[in-house]
C-alpha cells in the first residue's frame, strides 16, 4: 500500500505544484485538490475534525503532507451512457472538467447516452443528419425545383389543389392528318355521329386549329362527286355548335379564298364550288347573312370575287334559301325511279351512236346507283332484242363486257338483269314475235364473251312448239329448241 502511495505521489506531484494560479485558488484548498462532488465540498467546509477523518479515510497522503484524493467513478446517476435513475437529480458531472474536457461534443446535462450532440449534425464544418437537404429554411425561387404550394399552404392553411390536365396540342400538319381519314371514311357509310364522335375525342389536342375541320371536309369534297358535297354540307350543319363553331367556319372560308389559285389547278370550278357551300352554310344558319357583305371591297382576286358573287346571286334569287337545299343535285337513291330509267336509256342510246365505252361508264357512275345497275342490263337486252341487228349486238357486247371486267357491274345485278328479262319474255314476245330466237343467239353471245355463267344460259326461256307424229315427224317430240 505504501508503494502506490509513493508512486502516486510521485505522480502528481509535479502536476499539482505547476497548475495555474487561477486553478490553484480554486481547486486546492487546505492543502486538497477538490475534484469531489458538492456535497462532499460541503461536508469539508462544514468541516474540523469529521473532514479531516473523510480525508484520511478516503483520500491519499503526499510525502509532503498534502492528501490526494482518490478519483471517483461516475455513478448512474452522472453516467453518459444511461440515463439517471428515477427519483434521483442529475448532479453537473462535466462543469468542473478541465480544458481537454470542455471541448467534448457530448452533453454537458448528463442526460445523454454518450453521443455527439444533435446526432453529430450540430457544429462547425458539419454536413448535417441524412434527410435534412429536404427541409432547408430557405429555398431559391428562380431554383427549377422551387414548388410554391408548400408555401401557401403554409399560409393559408388547408388549402385544395386543382390539376389541370396537360394536353398538347396538334400542329397544322397532324391535324391534317388525324382529319382527312375521318372524312374518307365518312364519304363511304355516311355516319355522321362516328365523325362527331371521333372529333370530340381529339378536341383538346385540336385546340384553336378546329377550323381546319370544315376547311379539310370542304377541299377534299371538291374532289369527290356532288352527293358527297351534299354529305359535307350536312357534316358542316350537325357540328355546328358542338365542335365547331360560327368563328370556326368563318375562317375556313378565308382559308380557302386565299387557296383558290391553288385549288383551281386541281378543280377548275372550285370559285363555283366554294360559292355553294357558302350560300348553303347561309341557309343552315351556320354563318349568319351579312358574312358575304363583310369581303366587299377587301377582296381583290378575280377568283374570290366571283365565289363571293355565285353565293350573293343564290341567295339573292326568289325562294333562294328553300332552293339551296338541292344546290348540290338531288342524289343518286333519292332520285325517282322513272327519272334513273329515263337517264340509262339515253345513256344506251348516245352510246350506240359514239360507241364511246368510257363515255357511257363515266355517265353510269355518275349516277350514283350502283344497286340500280341490273336496270342497264334489262335495258340492254331489250334494245338487243328490239333491234334484231347483228351491230347492236355487238355493241351491247362489248359494253356489258368493259363494265362487268371493270367491276362497275357485278356478277349478282348481271344475274338480276338477266332474271328480268326471262321473267318478261312473254310480253315481249307479243310485240317482237322472234324475241326467243333473237335472245338465244344474243345469251350465247354473252356466254362466250365471259360475261354471264352456265347458270344464268340454263335459266334462258325457249318457246318451242311441240309436234305430233301425224305432221311426219316420226313419232319424236321436240322438247326444246337449245337442249
């Protein structure tokens, strides 16, 4: 026990002897360096003899007569590491440390575990805890992350946020192109709510473009024949108001007076064209009257002068508006039937004149009634068989040949055709009494020329007359004329 005395002592001696004045005033009292607790202070001070016996007891004696009192260790209830007990006062454990200890990043309370302060994201030089970039004080308006509703709601309090969807809009030229199916489509099957439909869906990509939708129905209808310039015109009427509107249609029109030039090249009779769809527009109520008085004297072109005049003298006319109505012709099935057969039958017989097969073809598609085709062909028959000329049978040959090789006629309106005749050779015999005779050899004509089936030749009607074996025949019956 002495050894240790000697060895502390000799430890401590020189330290002890070489503090500062300050600390010497301070720690050493007595002869004792003071690193006890409070209360421990207090009982020396309370002092005499009782401190002198805790010193004795306690502490360590120099050779020099001062004692050394022995370091306590930290108890729990100044420990870094655990909290204090319950009951029991935290007690300032690290106030009376030396300068080598004021500078540790522990807690100076006692209440901590031993860890850096703030989770080592306190100090100088300190990047900071994981997660703090996303809650900085201050972020830099002009920054292109800076979102601004965490601020007002901030300031308002709850507040709804509204999302407005994000769409973008088409250019010129994918309009055109999102357009002109949509119109081919509707000049086959003519459904105007499949349009309609269609347009409603791609309005918001359209956007302030929508009058290209009437100026597009319009320019590829000038190409087309009358009754899909009658469609576009119905087209334009149904989507007035729900996708276009009376702006929209205005300036289509303005489009397509500055286009003319162009437009002629390809259509000669666009000015007449464009001034048809104005006056019926008008008519429609789709752009109002005084839409034709606001060009006047600001256009200069000859072509838009003489559109704006051919709708001005529409309109002008007795009984104009209810006239436009039929502007564009009346159309192919709603036509009477008399009047389809009245056109055929001159068709027939300018061809038979010309002999001009493209001519007649042109003219029957012209028509329109491509389920009225059979009524060529029975009108072909019968010219063949009124006529009983070897050059008209020719002639109605070589037609019905082109248009059935050409797909203008089919193979079923080619049977009807037929079928009606056979059907109506008994009153045509009446007025041509060698109808039979003539049909036959005209049929087997046609059957070489590709243009009717062993079908439609077996179907043929014959009138033959049956013999008895008293005019000589020797007792055989002729049952037909062909089989």
């Amino acid at each position: 026990m002495m050894e240790v005395e000697n060895r502390l002592s000799e430890r401590f001696d020189g330290l002890v002897d070489e503090l500062p004045d300050e600390l010497n005033e301070r720690r050493v009292k007595n002869g004792v360096i003071l690193e006890e607790s409070e209360e421990e202070v207090e009982a020396m001070e309370g002092g005499g003899v009782e401190g002198e016996e805790m010193l004795k007891s306690d502490g360590l004696h120099h050779n020099s007569g001062r004692i050394i009192k022995k370091a306590k260790r930290p108890i729990k209830a100044t420990s870094f590491s655990e909290p204090s007990a319950p009951g029991v006062a935290p007690t300032q454990g690290l106030v009376n440390l030396n300068r080598a200890s004021k500078n540790l990043r522990r807690p100076r309370n006692s209440l901590g575990r031993g860890l850096p302060k703030k989770g080592g994201a306190g100090g100088k030089g300190t990047w900071g805890k994981l997660g703090d970039e996303m809650e900085l004080p201050w972020v830099d308006p002009n920054d292109p992350n800076y979102d601004s509703d965490g601020e007002e709601a901030a300031e308002v309090g709850k507040k709804t946020i509204k999302l407005n969807t994000l769409v973008p809009e088409m250019s010129e030229e994918d309009v055109r192109k999102a357009v002109e199916p949509l119109m081919l489509e509707y000049f086959e099957n003519g459904e105007c709510e499949e349009v309609l439909f269609s347009l409603e869906e791609m309005l918001l990509n359209i956007g302030s473009r929508r009058w290209m939708v009437p100026a597009l129905a319009i320019e590829l209808s000038m190409d087309h024949k009358p009754s899909h310039r009658e469609m576009t015109s119905q087209l334009i009427s149904e989507l007035y108001q729900k996708v276009i509107s009376q702006r929209d249609i205005g300036k289509a029109y303005d489009f397509l007076l500055r286009q003319l030039s162009d437009l002629i090249l390809d259509t000669p009779d666009a000015p007449t064209i464009i001034g048809n769809f104005m006056a019926r527009n008008i008519a429609d109520d789709c752009i109002p009257p005084k839409f034709l008085q606001s060009y006047k004297g600001h256009v200069t072109e000859v072509e838009a002068v003489k559109a704006l005049c051919r709708a001005d003298t529409l309109l002008s006319m007795k009984h104009g508006l209810v006239r436009l109505d039929n502007v564009w012709g009346v159309g192919g099935g709603i036509r009477p039937v008399k009047y389809l057969v009245k056109k055929i039958v001159l068709l027939l017989k300018e061809y038979l004149c010309s002999c001009d097969i493209q001519e007649a073809t042109r003219c029957l598609k012209d028509l329109e009634v491509p389920h009225f085709h059979h009524e060529l062909v029975y009108e072909a028959v019968v010219m063949v068989i009124e006529s009983m000329h070897e050059k008209t049978d020719e002639a109605m040959c070589k037609l019905l040949q082109a248009l059935f090789r050409s797909f203008v006629i089919t193979i079923e309106q080619m049977r009807a055709g037929f079928q009606r005749v056979y059907d109506q050779m008994v009153d045509i015999s009446i007025d041509v009494p060698q109808a039979y005779s003539v049909l036959e050899r005209w049929v087997l004509r046609c059957r070489q020329a590709g243009i009717i089936n062993d079908d439609i030749l077996k179907k043929m009607p014959s009138r033959g007359r049956k013999r008895f074996v008293s005019e000589g025949d020797g007792g055989l019956i002729k049952d037909s004329s062909y089989w």
